[in-house]
C-alpha cells in the first residue's frame, strides 16, 4: 500500500487537468444548453472541423504553434519558480525584430533566415531578461513586472513604429522572401490552404531541447532546484539570481521565436497586436501541460483545436464561447491542482 | 479656464483607477491578489449595460453592475480562499473568462460583437451648486465622483481605524498567528475580495455609464493600471488614490500631445515605468503585505 502511494500522487497530478478539461467542457456544455443547441452536436462539430479533416487539421497547427511556443516559455521560467506573464510582450517585440530584419537588413540569401531568428530570440530573450535582472538585484516581483512590460511595449513599438509603419496602416513592409519560412502544404499536399508552416517544426525541436535542458543537464537540474526550493539550493551552492536571469532569458527568447509563426511563416509582415492574446493562453497550455514540454504539447494541441473548431460554429453558437472555456479551464485546471496537491500531502 | 479643462479632463480619467485601485488595496491587504480587477470591471461594464437597457432606469444600472461585479469576485475568492490555489493564475483565468462572457453575452442580447446599444447614464446631482462651476462643474455634479472623493477617506479609515481593518491587516501579514487568536481566516479574506469586487464593479459601471453603452474590452487595460497604481501607493488607499492622479494626468497630457512632435508614447508608458521603478525601490520601498498571495492552509501550521 504505502509503495504505492507516490504512484497515486502522480496519477492525481495528470488527472487534475483532465478534470479540469471535463469540468470546463460540462460548464461549458451549459451556455450551449441554454441558448437552445446541443452540447454534443455542438462539440462534435468542433471536433471534427479541428481535426477531421487535411485543411482543419493544417489550420488547428497553425493555431497550435504559438501556443507551443508560448506554452513552453512560461514552463521553462515555472520550473525556476518563476510566473512569467510577459510572454504576450516577448513575443510581440520577437515578431517585430524579426519583421525589421527580414525588411530591412541588407544580408545575402543564406544568411537572412537565420539572422531574423536570431533577432526574434534575442529581442524576446532581453525583454525577459528586465524582469529576471529586476527580480535578482533588487527582489522586484517578476508578476507585477512583466505586466507592466506588456504594456511598455505596446507604446514601445508603436513609438518605433512612427516613421515605419506603411502609411495608413499598422505594419512593416514585407520582409524578404529568402526569411520566409515555407508552410508545411509544401512538404505534405494534405495540409493544403492551411497556414501551418515549418515554426511548427522549430517549436518541437523546442520542446524536445526544453525537456533535455530541464530534466538531462546540470544547468537544468539547477534550474528545478531553485524553483522546488531557493533557499536549499542556495545553500548547495547555485547562485538564484543567475538562475533566475537565465530562466527568464530563455523563457523570453522562446517566447520571441514564437512570433516567427505570424510573421516569417503566415504574413511576412509585422502587424500591431498580431500577437491576439497568444501569451496569457500560453499559461493555461503550461498550467494544463503541468509545465512538461510533452504536456505541453497536447495542451496547446487542445487549445489550438478549440480555437479554430469555434469558427465553424459561429451560426449556431457565438465562438466567443471559446473564450469562456479558455478561462473556465484555467480556473478548474488551478483548483483541481490546489486540491490534488493536497489530497496528495494527506496521503504522503 | 484652460487649466481648469485640463484638471478636470485629468480627474474624468482618474475616477476608474481610484476605484478599482482603492478595492485592490482592501483585497491585497487582507492576502488575496487582485489582478482580476480588470475582469471585474468589465463585468460590471456589462452589468451597468444589461440593467440599464433593461429598465431605463441608471441606478437599477449601477445595482446590477454591483451584483455582476460582487458575482465575479466571488468566483475569484472561492477559488482562492476556499480551494486555496494560485491567486495571480486565478485572477488572469478571470480576466480571460470576463473577456469572453461579455463578448459572449453582447453577441446574445445585442446582436453584435463590438458594441450595445446606447443607455442612459448616470444623472448629475447639484450638491451646494458645485455642478454650476466653471469647467469642472459638470465632473462635481457626478454621483460616482463624489462616492469615489468620499470613498478615499472611508477605505482608509476601514483599512486603518476599524476594527474589521485591523483583522484584516493582520491575517494579510500573518494569517497563522490571526487564525491562532480565533480568527476566520477564509471569511475575512473573501470579505476582503467581496469589497474589492464592489469598488472595482463602480470603476465599470462608471466607464459604461460614461460612454452610454457597452464596447467590447473596453476597460482597455485600466484595471491593470489601477494595480500598479496601487502598488505605487504603498497599498494605501489615500496613496493609490494620488497615484491614480498622478496616472490620469499623465494620460490627459498624453492625449493633449497626441499629433504633435512630442512622443505621446513616453507618458503612455509613464504609470508602467513608474510602478517598475517603484517596485525596484527607487521611489521608496514598495513592500506588500507579507502573507499577500500565500493561500491560507490551516493543515499546514
């Protein structure tokens, strides 16, 4: 019995989301029950628009990638103990830095794609390095911060924008064609029309290098170690504020690669709030993938087939329900873990 | 006359802030977070809206704005004090939800994704013939702007004078010792929520009311402000009041300067670098309630 309990407490934690799932599915089911449709029609219908089909499928990647990206930020800094809410703003400035690059930079061919990747990792990176530096000097809440941060860089870029912007619109001009990244209908006809394109494959080469980083090397393990506990691992000799500087980097920089998706990969240009929220859903994919890269991966799976299902309900169930579940399963997901943790305690 | 314009321009900004920043103040200092004051708002945007069509009547407006407000903090306080999980997750997953039902709810009954219909706003009154001044007259007629200039001492003196303050108080710095002198930890925290829930809902309501109607996110980020400001003044309902002055003047200068050469975008940015630079301890030390965040657990002592 007693070997068996740390099974239980793990099978708990992976049951808190699905839980949380079903709950905002039920609660969810509710809104549909009272404007007179039906629950199951309804969510078959999604279901089957989200994953049915070559085109659905092609659409719900695209919608998927920068919840991957995004979903992975905000676990990678939640393992250093670490909330970063800033990854909305990473991600907008690594989509702007890779539009300016792929627009204006006068660089050869090879070198183009790289380099616009390397400004969307780096402008991300350093936008999450202001928290992580405020927080290790002066102990400054990172929460509090990276909010604050989001809004900085609205004006920011807009400021930037003043002389840039296309004239009587809100975005760059078009960047270079040898900095955009090919859709994947290239590779696979079946995707045909859908925008997924090869930042998909980018953001799982991501979540395989997160996974590797946090669970296969020592700067990983050090990581986890002030995240569990800061003052132990303090006392075993890891220095928090460089940990917590370097969380927030990489988060950042994961964050700004994510805004490849929009701007590299679909319009091949910068567009003011292209970003639509991409960042805050980011911490319910962490939260429901219990911040591992693979969880991770099936929640922004879920959250991007949500997303693109709502569309073909539209005339039967306003879409804006999609919304209202991304807040429920938040919610649900952060009670059944409350819960779950302490059923767990109890057992222990 | 122009001056006074400009105060009165800046005041009209300010009132949202000082409300929903006077209820983070009571919520944050009895241990519970509040960065649902921006969904809290808008709910109570939409309830101001939805009583108001309904009835034509303002203050049936203004109540049910209260009631979608109190409704939505409930929501935050349960999953926070009674399922004691994470505050700061709790309030974003309020946000999103509160960004959705009212969008969810103005396609519904108004048929239209951006905007209701217009309603009736809140009537002026003409206290001590206040509303008949010059330029600022119209803004000292206002009913929400009187209870907000009345609220700025009254918070302080609950927070600060009463006795539910100082219980309050306590169980935001150390919830363990108030528990241990017979104290119901959880009811005095959702208590807390609950009247944060109030003032925050009056911030919408007064939004709503001023626009006469409801626009889909059109608290615009305000709640978040409001936070900050009340981080910029110390948790202190009088200091985050000034600190929403302060935020809405800087906002009426930057609408004020927008077209000109002067980059607008900097004063945008002000009550956010601010708060950073409050946070970092240049402006003084803004230290939060010690206990502020860290659910309650009575197993755990």
């Amino acid at each position: 019995m007693s070997a068996s309990r740390p099974r239980l407490a793990a099978a708990l934690g992976w049951a808190a989301p699905l839980a949380a799932v079903l709950a905002a599915l039920a609660a969810g089911a509710v809104f549909i029950a009272a404007i007179g449709e039906s629950p199951l029609e309804i969510y078959a219908l999604m279901f089957r628009e989200a994953f049915g089909t070559g085109y659905g499928l092609g659409q719900t990647l695209f919608k998927t990638t920068p919840l991957l990206f995004t979903g992975l930020a905000v676990a990678l800094a939640f393992r250093a103990g670490l909330f970063n809410i800033g990854v909305e703003s990473q991600m907008y400035l690594g989509g702007f830095a890779a539009a300016l690059v792929g627009a204006y930079a006068p660089l050869p061919g090879v070198l183009l794609l790289p380099a616009t990747l390397l400004a969307a990792a780096v402008a991300g990176g350093a936008w999450g390095a202001i928290p992580g530096s405020l927080k290790a000097r002066f102990g400054a809440h990172e929460v509090i911060n990276t909010i604050m941060l989001n809004f900085i860089a609205i004006s920011l870029v807009s400021w930037i924008g003043r002389g840039l912007f296309e004239t009587a619109s809100v975005r760059t001009r078009d960047i270079a064609a040898g900095a955009w990244l090919p859709r994947l209908d290239t590779l696979l006809p079946e995707f045909r029309g859908a925008p997924a394109n090869f930042s998909l494959l980018l953001a799982l080469v991501l979540a395989v290098l997160v996974g590797v980083l946090l669970f296969r090397t020592r700067l990983g393990y050090e990581l986890r170690a002030v995240g569990m506990n800061a003052s132990a691992a303090e006392a075993a000799g890891i220095s928090i504020g460089r940990s917590q500087v370097l969380a927030m980097s990489l988060s950042g920089a994961i964050a700004g690669l994510g805004g490849v998706n929009f701007v590299l990969g679909y319009k091949h240009y910068f567009e003011l709030e292209f970003t639509g929220g991409a960042g805050f859903i980011g911490i319910a994919v962490a939260l429901l993938g219990r911040n591992h890269p693979f969880g991770v991966l099936l929640a922004a799976l879920f959250f991007g087939g949500l997303s693109h299902g709502a569309l073909v309900i539209n005339q039967r169930v306003p879409r804006e329900l999609v919304n209202v579940l991304q807040g429920l399963v938040i919610l649900f997901a952060i009670s059944a873990q409350a819960v779950a943790a302490r059923l767990a305690r109890r057992w222990a | 006359m122009e001056v006074l314009l400009f105060v009165a321009a800046a005041l009209r900004i300010s009132v949202p802030y000082a409300l929903a920043a006077m209820g983070a103040a009571v919520s944050e200092r009895g241990g519970v977070i509040c960065i649902a004051l921006e969904g809290i708002m808008l709910n109570g945007a939409l309830g101001y809206v939805l009583g108001a069509h309904a009835t034509g009547n303002p203050w049936v407006g203004l109540s049910t704005a209260v009631l979608a407000g109190l409704a939505t903090a409930w929501l935050h306080a349960e999953v926070t004090v009674r399922f004691r999980a994470d505050q700061i997750t709790s309030g974003l997953g309020i946000n999103l939800l509160a960004a959705g039902l009212t969008r969810f709810v103005l396609v519904r009954v108004f048929h239209s994704s951006s905007n209701s219909p217009r309603v009736v706003g809140l009537p002026d009154w003409d206290l001590f013939g206040l509303s008949r001044l010059p330029a600022i007259g119209p803004l000292l007629g206002s009913p929400l702007v009187l209870l907000t200039a009345a609220c700025v001492p009254l918070v302080w003196w609950l927070l600060f004078r009463s006795v539910f303050g100082l219980r309050l108080r306590s169980i935001g710095e150390n919830p363990e010792a108030a528990a241990s002198l017979g104290l119901h930890v959880p009811r005095y925290r959702t208590q807390g929520v609950l009247i944060c829930g109030a003032l925050a809902s009056l911030a919408g309501a007064w939004l709503a009311s001023e626009q006469h109607s409801f626009n889909d996110g059109m608290t615009g980020g305000r709640g978040y402000i409001a936070l900050a400001a009340m981080i910029v003044g110390k948790w202190n309902p009088v200091g985050a009041a000034a600190a929403c002055l302060l935020f809405g003047t800087a906002d009426a200068l930057q609408i004020r300067l927008q077209g000109s050469a002067f980059p607008s975008e900097l004063l945008q940015a002000l009550p956010y670098l601010v708060t950073m630079l409050a946070l970092a301890g240049f402006i003084g030390r803004a230290v939060a309630p010690k206990a502020v965040g860290v659910p309650f657990d009575p197993d755990q002592r």
